[in-house]
C-alpha cells in the first residue's frame, strides 16, 4: 500500500453497516469505502468489530491495489444486547448510544491520521448526530434520509399499533432535530447529501447551508453484471413484492389494487418476513385472492436475484422510505416497478420504466396501480419496453460507480 503522503486525500468514514455481499444498506458501507480506495484515496472506516471482521476477511479474497483500513468501535456486550432485545426502538437508542461513544475514538483517529475530509454514510439519519461533526475539518454529512413522513391521505391504513410507531418515530425526529448535536451536523457541514426532497427540507431547516440530493441507493457492479441479461418471466404474470412485512411498506395497498384488477390467472409473491404478515395473509383472504397469493419467507439475495428474473413486475407502495433498493434491482433485472409517488421510490421510477401513483387519496392510489398491473399482465411487449428503460436508468444513474465518481470529486475538492 502507497504511504500516506502519496494520497490525494485522507477520508475517514463513520459507517455503522459495512457488510460486504449483503446488498442494501448493510453494503453502503463497504461499497462506499472500495470505491473510494480504488479512486486513490486514503480510506479510514470507523465501524464495529463484527463489520471489521467481515470487511477485512472479504478484502483478503479480492486482488485489490488499494485497500481501507477499518477501526472498530463496540459497546459493552450487556448494553448491546439489552438494546437488541427490545425492538426497533431498542436498535435506533443502540445506534444512537453507538454513535455518541464513536465520538472519542473519532478524535483519537484524526490524531493519528490528518484526515482531509470526512463522511457519515451508513445508518445515516437526518435526526441523529454525526461523531464525525467534532472533527476540525471538511465533514460531508450524508446520504442521510428520515424526513419522509407518511402522505397525509394513507393515515387511515395503519392499525393503533402501526400509528403508534409512526407517532414515536415523529416525535423521535422532531427530538432529534433540536438536539444541538444533531444541530452541529447541519452547521458544520460542508456538504449535506439527502436522499430524498423531503429530507433535505429538513436538513435546510436544521441550518445546513449546502444540501444536495445524492441517494445512498446504488448497485455495485456486480449487481449488475448478476441481474444482466434477458429476463425468465414465467409463463404466468407474476408480481411481487420484496422486503420486511411492516405495516409502512405499503403491501396491504398492492393487495387491494391485485384484488381489483381481477387478474384470475395472475400471481402475488410477498416476499419477507416481519410482524404484519397475519394481517396480510388474513387481508388476502377477506379480499378472496387468498389463492393467488404466496407468501415467501426471507431468501438468500441470489436468491431473490433469480425470482425478480421470472417475476413480472415488483409493486412497492411504500409510505415513508429514504431508499428502496428493491425498487432498483428489480428494475436493473429488466422489469417495470409500481410505486407510489413519494421517498426514494419516486425518484428511481418515473413513466417511463413504471408506474408512480399519486398519492392525493388512498383511492386514487390503488386504482392507479391496479391499472397498472392490468397493462402489464394484458401487454407482454410492455414489459419489455419499461424495463429496458429501468435498467439503462439504474446504469446511468444509480449505479456505485457513478456515485462514487462524484463523491471522489467532492472529496478531491474538499482538500
């Protein structure tokens, strides 16, 4: 490896997830920190002892000139896994915890290092505060998401458990943007990235004076090269939806829009796991398409690479959601996807590679996206057309090479 001095720039990179192979947001990390290195970087990753391991492991089967270093930062085993045995509120107060002890050992880096720059890019909400923040130089604070809130029109689809969750996910946020921690995120920033409109309204507000759009949403490219090539649609029109069954995600609006297009010779995957899956398996049935529907557990992701090849379309009504990778590797496998117009979805999908559904009424919505699927499952040459378009979007667009030049940039003009 080159000394440092040899480097255009010293990056050090707060990523909490940096799982290689995982997909999602489990690889930003990873992704983020092998783009950079390989663009001449210097790459310094604060991330936990499990994600080192696993990184540092990967990196020793790839034939790479240039590698990250990768420091770790843990909390005490007891406090871990008293915060993982409580839930999703239970992991955001671990995160949160994690984030304010990475703090110091931020600082002890900087020491050691003379970082030029830095970047909060994993886990990274609009509504908690950055370690990187107390460092005395250039910080991107971003891709950071979280200010999407549920369209006021769709408030009427959560149960009292589901609107309780969006009740204290509001009043977490609205805690975090006065926090003066968080605060300090928005006015020491040099650059705040949003992955959606609706966050960086927020981060404007916060004080954050330079804020771009950049979604952390990307595909790596050996996603790519594995979800090229002609799709295997089944002879049946298949559509599906993919991710953790909560009531956000917006898949009881897919079943009632399958239900009134009355496709009797269609199929629905729902693919995931998660606590709403009774609700929708009893909603398939009060609805009467109990029969077309499947429910598949959580797959391998090369798993679930083979069946968005034979599928037809992926609907992924989702309510609030900063990224949606789904959306674009569904979309990089050729198909169409139907969405609804709002978060990260809508800025993936547009008319031309699927069907973004106004978000004005709950009604309007469904109808939309049942009109949909009944082109789809009546067109097969539309299919084809919407998802060559999608894939060619996702290429030029979405993909980590081209987001990684353009943070190699802002880094490269941050020294």
């Amino acid at each position: 490896m080159d000394s440092p001095s040899s480097y255009s720039s010293r990056i050090l990179l707060c990523a909490y997830a940096c799982s290689p192979d995982r997909g999602s947001e489990e690889s930003v990390g990873w992704d983020t920190a092998l783009q950079l290195a390989n663009r001449g970087h210097e790459v310094v990753v604060l991330t936990r002892s499990s994600e080192k391991a696993l990184s540092e492991d990967k990196f020793r089967d790839l034939n790479v000139e240039h590698r990250p270093t990768f420091e770790s930062c843990d909390l005490p085993g007891p406090v871990q896994s008293f915060f993982s045995k409580i839930g999703k509120i239970g992991v955001d107060f671990g995160y949160l915890t994690w984030l304010l002890k990475a703090r110091g050992v931020a600082l002890r880096l900087h020491v050691g290092h003379s970082f030029t720059s830095s970047q909060h890019v994993t886990y990274a909400r609009y509504w908690m505060p950055s370690p990187l923040s107390a460092l005395p130089i250039p910080f991107v604070w971003g891709p950071v998401g979280g200010g999407e809130s549920v369209p006021s029109a769709f408030n009427d689809v959560f149960s009292f458990k589901g609107s309780l969750f969006e009740v204290v996910r509001n009043v977490m946020r609205r805690m975090g943007e006065f926090s003066l921690l968080t605060r300090k995120n928005a006015l020491t920033s040099h650059i705040a990235l949003a992955n959606t409109p609706e966050t960086a309204s927020r981060m404007k507000k916060m004080g954050a004076d330079n804020v771009q759009i950049m979604n952390a949403a990307a595909l790596s490219s050996s996603d790519l090269e594995y979800l090229a090539g002609p799709t295997n649609r089944s002879q049946q029109v298949t559509f599906a939806s993919i991710g953790r069954l909560l009531e956000w995600k917006g898949f009881q609006l897919g079943l009632e829009a399958f239900a009134r297009a009355e496709l009797s010779d269609a199929k629905y995957l729902i693919v995931g796991s998660g606590s709403f899956k009774k609700r929708l398996v009893r909603l398939a049935s009060d609805l009467g398409i109990n029969e077309q529907v499947e429910f598949i557990e959580q797959i391998p992701r090369k798993d679930m690479f083979s069946l968005m090849k034979t599928s037809h379309a992926l609907v992924h009504p989702s309510l609030h959601e900063s990224g949606g990778y789904v959306c674009l590797e569904m979309m990089a496998a050729g198909n169409p996807v139907l969405c609804l117009d709002t978060g990260g979805p809508s800025l993936f999908v547009d008319s031309t590679c699927g069907f973004v559904a106004p978000i004005d009424s709950k009604e309007n919505a469904i109808a939309f996206l049942a009109h949909g699927m009944t082109l789809i499952a009546s067109d097969s040459t539309l299919c084809d057309k919407l998802g060559a378009v999608g894939r060619q979007r996702v290429t030029e667009f979405f993909s980590m090479t081209v987001k990684s030049d353009e943070l190699s940039r802002i880094h490269r003009g941050l020294v």
